[in-house]
C-alpha cells in the first residue's frame, strides 16, 4: 500500500513541474526570441517480480513493474519562431535553417540518422556578453544604444561583432540611422560601411544550451560545436522585425490541463489509500 502513496506521490510532483513549466511557456508568449520548455518525465528504474521457490532452479520471471515517475529535466525546444514586422530599426529577427547532408529534420528540429543516432538541428544565435564578461546566446533581437555607443540587448548584455567585440556605433550615429546588409554588416544614412558587422554564432547541437534567464543561453558543450556562420548557410538577419516565441498556445492549453487532471486523478488515489490506511489502523487494530 504504502508504495502506492508513493507512486501516486511522486506523480503529483511530476505533473505540478509540468504544469509550472506550461505556465512559464504561456507567460511568455509574447517574449521576442523566447523558446518553449517542455518537461521530460521517466519512470523510475523497473522493478522484477518473480516467484521464488525453495529451489534456486524453481525461480521464475512473472513481469516488471515500474514503480514510479519522475521529472527528470526540462528540454526547450529550439525551432523557429515567426516573425513580426515592427518596422522598428532597432529590431532584428534571426531567420535559421540550417541544413546537414543527408538529413530531414521534423517539426521539432529532430532527425535520426541511418545508425539509429538523434541528430538535432543546428541553430543561429546573436552572440552577447554580460555584465560579467561571459559569453551567452540569444535570439531576442529587440537592441537599443548607449550613450556612448555601445549595442546592448534586452537585458542590457553587450552584442559582440566578429571581431569578438562589444560594438561600438561611431559617435552621433544611432539604429535609426543604420541599415544591415545581407553578411550583417552596417551602413550609416549614406550607405557607407561604417566598420560593423554582427557576429551570428552557429550551435550544432542547441540542446547543449543551458537556460539562464532573460533571453539568454550559456553553451556546456564542446567549444569545437559552436562557430561563426558561414556566408553559404540559409541564416538570415532581417532588420525590422523581432521573432515571435515558439510557443503553441493551443497546446500549451491543452497541457495545461492534461497536467491538472493527472494532479487530481493522483490526488484522489492518495485520499484513498489514506483512508485505508486510517480504517486498518482504527478498525482492524482493534480486532
């Protein structure tokens, strides 16, 4: 009885981190760059059950049982947005297709290779640093200026060129003066090239990204998995637009409340195995 408090236990808590994290996707909605979270859940490791006899030789295999489950990790999903014009100078949307040879990647940005391996599809990011001098990823794309020139993102981190750089805007220029070419580089009024190029960082496996808040990503893989783009990759800058989160709001809807109904249904198993147990306690104690 008592492993069924814990696995009806244990599913509460499972669907609670669901739940939170449909909420987080739904909140931000409306977020220029953010990317859905899902939580993955698994079940505890399997447990024999077998019937053992007096004899070693008697032993015999009668199934597996799981125990329980748990929340192990929340994975974001990495696929496009879409975009929205804004017309904004200021407002730039990334736009990543990323092609490997020989593979076809699905709507989540997911292929399986031939020998049965997961491939994920890479992914196009701005490059920023922060505050404490890290490097991080992000595709919010929503920039402003300093008073001294400096290109900064939504969160206030500084947008680095290929230089590996803070970019710095010669004085009395502002973005809405600028216009970004095609290789992401930046011409003032008159359409010169004022020196100025953003650095696009290309993740071969996103799911390397750990998230830290604010738009932004800290890399945890190999440093050999991330370089800047090259001119021949379909990654596109377009000035004048932001990118819209991934988030499916139907179906966050939808999750939303299969996880309620799950937290209920493991609720009302824990109301009764307590009054069970309450009854064997106060009732059959008594016999």
């Amino acid at each position: 009885m008592l492993r069924g408090l814990h696995t009806a236990a244990s599913g509460m808590i499972a669907q609670q981190r669901r739940h939170d994290t449909v909420t987080n996707n739904i909140s931000n909605i409306h977020t220029p760059g953010y990317k859905q979270n899902n939580a993955v859940t698994r079940s505890f490791p399997e447990m024999l059950l077998a019937i053992t006899g007096v004899e070693p030789t008697e032993r015999r295999e009668i199934g597996r049982w799981t125990s329980s489950v748990f929340a192990e990790e929340s994975l974001s999903i990495h696929v496009q947005g879409d975009l929205l014009q804004t017309n904004l100078s200021s407002d730039f949307a990334l736009i990543s297709n990323i092609d490997v040879d020989g593979q076809a990647f699905d709507a989540s940005g997911k292929a399986i290779a031939d020998n049965g391996d997961v491939i994920f599809q890479p992914q196009a990011f701005f490059t920023v640093q922060d505050e404490n001098g890290e490097i991080r990823y992000t595709r919010g794309g929503k920039f402003t200026v300093t008073g001294d020139g400096i290109l900064m993102s939504g969160d206030g981190s500084s947008v680095l060129g290929v230089d590996g750089q803070p970019i710095q805007l010669p004085p009395g220029i502002g973005l809405d003066q600028l216009v970004m070419t095609d290789n992401q580089r930046f011409l003032n009024g008159e359409g010169e090239d004022i020196g100025v190029q953003l650095l696009i960082t290309r993740i071969n496996n996103p799911n390397d990204l750990i998230r830290e808040g604010n738009g932004n990503f800290r890399f945890a893989g190999n440093d050999a998995d991330t370089a800047p783009i090259a001119p021949d990759e379909r990654v596109e800058v377009r000035q004048g637009y932001i990118e819209r989160s991934n988030v499916d709001p139907t179906q966050a809807a939808v999750d939303l409340m299969s996880a309620m109904r799950a937290y209920e249904a493991n609720q009302k198993v824990i109301q009764f195995y307590d009054q069970s147990l309450q009854k064997t306690a106060n009732e059959i104690g008594r016999i």
